[in-house]
C-alpha cells in the first residue's frame, strides 16, 4: 500500500503529525514488501508463473530436472506433463512441438497407409531435440511412428518465362490451297 493511501484514512490533523508521518512511511514500506511476498506466493501456485515453487510441481507431477535448465524449459516439461489428453490431433503434437521451440514452426503431417506422422521444424528454431523427442513419445498414439525433420525454411523466388505453344495441324485431306497449315495455334506465356 502506498504513503499517499495509507494517509488518506487518517483525519487532517493526525496526518499532518511527523511523528504519524514516520509511522505510515514505515508503515507503507512493510506493507508493499508483504504484498509483493503475498503475490510471489500466489505465482507459485501455477505452472506459468512459478520460480523457486517449480520444484514442488516437479515433485507433485515426478518430472526429473536438469541442473542446468531455465525456467521456460522446466515450466514447458511440466506443462507438458498435465496437458497431456488424448487423442493426439496435429494440432495438438504441433502445439506441443512450439513449447520447445524459439519461434512457432512446426507442423505436423500424417503419411498415409503407413502409419508414421512428420514434424517438420526449421532448424533454426530447435534447441531442446530430447525434450521434443520425449514429449512426442508420450503424446503420440502408440501405433504410429514419426519423423522429426528438421530443415532450412526458406522461400525462393525463381524468375523465368515458359512459352507453351499448342499447334493443331490440318490433316493432308483437308488442307486447301490458301488455308494455312495450322489449325489453332494458341500461346501461353508463363511467367
């Protein structure tokens, strides 16, 4: 709560006291410093905001850590972890793929008759290769196999210009004199 709150409950004549004064700046100085560890608690209670209560969730859900991950890392595991609800649809294994990815790229294709799936990712977005293995392997249904490829995406632009001609030519009975060779000559240009 700030100093000019916090006097404002207090009658004209008792806020003008300084010793009154003094008590409110020290007053208003506890009390932001409680609102702030009262508000760092309640970020605790949820996956998305939590830091120092990520390991509780870890416990709670038995998701094994790495010294050396983020928290964006941990909190994806763990979100990982309790949004898993089948059946798995592209959207979702292509939801899955961005946690882990810099930029969203994935994108999740189903080949046909042969039960496998590709999750095409542009390279320059992967970072964490075993944590999408893993999400994948416990997400995907259990009889489909897939392919993670990872490629350049890149867009290339090719300039050229295609003359389609089609010619019909008159057969040797119906030709005449003064009547051209061809029949239709229709042109296209591509370019």
């Amino acid at each position: 709560m700030k100093y000019e709150e916090m006097i404002e409950y207090l009658p004209p004549f008792i806020a003008r006291l300084r010793e009154m004064q003094e008590i409110i700046s020290t007053e208003a100085k506890e009390m932001d410093d409680q609102q702030d560890l009262t508000f760092d608690a309640t970020d605790q209670l949820f996956i998305s905001t939590a830091t120092w209560g990520l390991d509780r969730w870890e416990r709670i859900l038995n998701v094994t850590r790495d010294p050396d991950d983020s928290y964006e890392i941990r909190r994806a595991r763990l979100i990982n972890r309790t949004s898993n609800i089948p059946p798995a649809t592209y959207r979702a294994l292509e939801r899955v793929v961005n946690r882990f990815l810099k930029n969203p790229s994935a994108r999740v294709r189903l080949v046909e008759e042969e039960y496998r799936f590709t999750v095409d990712v542009d390279i320059d977005d992967l970072q964490h290769v075993r944590l999408i293995v893993e999400a994948l392997e416990n997400m995907k249904p259990a009889h489909l196999a897939y392919v993670l490829r990872p490629a350049f995406e890149e867009r290339i632009k090719i300039k050229d210009t295609v003359i389609l001609n089609q010619r019909r030519y008159r057969r040797v009975r119906e030709l005449r004199v003064g009547l051209s060779v061809t029949l239709d000559n229709n042109e296209v240009v591509l370019r």
